[in-house]
C-alpha cells in the first residue's frame, strides 16, 4: 500500500538521542524535542509529549538505551544494579497502558542476558526492533481490519488518537481507517474531538489532513446522534490494555461511543497489537485507570472555562466489555465476538 497515507512519524532515534514529537504543541506548531536521559523520557510520558499506547511503549524502549548508555559511561559494570531505578522510574510514568510495562519487560530480559561490555548497541538495537515490529504489527492489522469493512460503507467513527503519533507508525484503527480508505471503501472519516485533551482534533483530524483523508469533528456528545443517521458503519478504536476475556481499556468516552454503536446497530471494532493484551488479567475491572489533573477539565489552551471553586473529575480511560465489541483485530488475527477460550486462541497462534 502506499505511503501517501502515512507521513507522520512521532518517535525517531537518530545519531544518539531520542526525537519525540512534542503532542502538546499540535497542530499549530511540528516541533520535535530531543532526550538523551532517561528521567527526561519519562517525563515526556508523563506529560504526555508522547501519547497512545505503543507509541509510550517504544519510547520507553528508547528511554532504556539511553539510561544503559549513562550508567555504563558512569559507573562500567556497575550499570547492570544502577538501570533498576531507572526502569522504575520509566514504569511509574503512566499506569494504563500495558505497553509500556510489556517494552520494559522486553529490555530487562535481554538485560539479563548480556555479557560484560557496553550494552548500549544490544538494547538500541531491540528499541529498534521494537520500533519496528510495531510498524509492521499496525500494516498488518490494517489489511486485517479494512477487509471486515464492507465496499461502500462510507462512514466510519473514530475516538481519540491511534495513528501514526500514538504507534511507531501508520497507526492502529488509524491504520485500519488509511487501509480501508486506501481501498476505496472509506468516503468520510468522523472523529470525535475526544475532551479533554483533544486527541481527536489536534492530532487524528491533523494526520488525516496531512494525508489528505477527509474527516469531519464532531463533539464527543454528537456521536450517538451521528450514529442515529444511519451513515456510520463502524466505530473503529484503539486499546491501552485488553484483559484476557476481551474487556478493553481506552480512551475515556470509549465505552459510551460502543454502548451508542450497539444500541444504533452500529459494529464495533478494536484494534490493537498482541502487546496490549493483558492475559495475567482475568477480566477490566483489574486494569488501572489513570486519573489526571482537574485542570485537564477547567481549562482549555491555558484559559479558565469553569468557576473557581469547581472541581473536576478525570479519568483517562474506560473499560469497554467484550460483550459490546463486534471485532478485536491484531496482528495475529481478528477475534469476533471476543471471550476468553477465543483471545486464548488468538494469543497462542
Ligand atoms: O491518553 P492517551 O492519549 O495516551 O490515550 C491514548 C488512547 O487511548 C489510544 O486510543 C490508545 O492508546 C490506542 S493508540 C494506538
């Protein structure tokens, strides 16, 4: 498929630091900050320079070269006790996403396995890996997803970011949304604005007008009045974390918009890689639900939009279950109608 539907890149290592797309600043400003320890990374979790599930997973990765590469220079073989506080530090960025738990993972086993020497071209070459697999991951679930898109289905919806900027590239149900558009099956994209961090209009409504998609905003409370039009076919998302039974974690009004599609007879998909399913979790009520600042929900762009003295309640993310998903598409196959014998499945396949 062509590139001309993917431009966008959010994470590069190049020479010897870390590029990160600076989110918070889209779209009125492309700039991309550079890193090189990894307290500065996790602060860039944190704060949300980078967002979306694989992408904090990947930069995470990156965030490992670079704090071996520090220990090392400091400390030689004393770098192998020293990284412990630096991965721990890298883990309590954010809680969601699994992901991010899963990349570190990744790093500290091959950690283990290292001999005397520096470490730094073993790990940037599994970051690199990592990067990659994820690419690959989201091309391959995108020709899965846009083959359950039937020809001349229109319309989609779409909630919060999944593309290029929250993955290592093209995206998750963004890619899903390019694949299919792609293959002429897509008129129209809609993407919720997704309050209160606007994901959907700063950053999935700029990927589709750099890759010259078109998309119409919609105010989150819109989407079940849009879905009672009848145009829409599917409501296509990402996931921060799928428990073994299916049950996903995503971004917060997810689980209103499926609730919306089911009641519309609208189908549901989710769309994510094999590295943001949970199996050690039995079911969603077991997965951590990030709660933010109230100032994410009384202010907007730095200006006040609720009295003083009101508070706010925020939490990133909601639990969708798997009863209300038609499809969970990975890269190792789609599961319809998702249960735990089914993801099981799919997992060991
Ligand atoms: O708080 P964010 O912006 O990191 O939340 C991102 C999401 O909820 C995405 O939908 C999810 O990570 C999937 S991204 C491919």
């Amino acid at each position: 498929m062509s590139d001309r539907h993917d431009t966008v890149r959010a994470i590069e290592w190049r020479d010897d630091h870390l590029l990160l797309i600076d989110q918070r600043l889209l779209p009125q400003e492309s700039r991309y900050n550079s890193y090189d320890d990894p307290q500065a990374v996790a602060d860039a979790i944190r704060a949300m320079v980078v967002r979306g599930a694989p992408a904090i997973g990947i930069t995470a990765a990156y965030g490992v070269v670079l704090a071996a590469r520090g220990r090392y220079t400091a400390l030689g073989e004393g770098w192998r006790s020293a990284i412990a506080a630096d991965l721990d530090l890298l883990a309590a960025s954010r809680p969601t996403a699994v992901n991010l738990f899963w990349a570190l993972e990744r790093m500290r086993r091959l950690i283990a396995t290292l001999e005397a020497g520096d470490p730094t071209p073993a790990l940037l070459a599994e970051a690199e890996r990592i990067h990659r697999e994820d690419v690959a991951a989201n091309r391959r679930m995108g020709e899965l997803g846009a083959a359950l898109i039937t020809a001349g289905a229109g319309e989609l919806l779409t909630h919060c970011n999944t593309g290029s900027l929250a993955t290592g590239g093209y995206g998750t149900a963004l890619g899903v949304i390019r694949s299919a558009y792609a293959a002429g099956k897509v008129a129209r994209v809609y993407a919720d604005e997704t309050r209160p961090w606007l994901q959907g209009s700063r950053l999935t409504a700029w990927e589709l007008v750099q890759d010259a998609i078109p998309v119409s905003l919609l105010a989150d409370g819109a989407s079940a009045h849009l879905m009672k039009q009848g145009g829409v076919q599917w409501v296509i998302v990402g996931a921060d974390r799928i428990a073994a039974n299916g049950d996903a974690a995503n971004k917060i009004g997810t689980y209103a918009a499926a609730v919306s599609a089911r009641y519309h007879g609208v189908k549901f998909m989710v769309v994510a890689p094999t590295s943001t399913v949970d199996m050690s979790l039995a079911d969603g009520s077991g997965i951590p639900i990030e709660q933010r600042a109230p100032e994410e929900v009384l202010s907007l762009a730095g200006r006040a939009i609720a009295p003083a003295g009101a508070e706010a309640w925020n939490p990133a993310f909601d639990v969708t279950p798997a009863t209300l998903i038609d499809a969970i598409v990975t890269e190792k196959g789609v599961v319809l109608n998702p249960t735990t014998e089914k993801m099981a499945a799919m997992m060991a396949s």
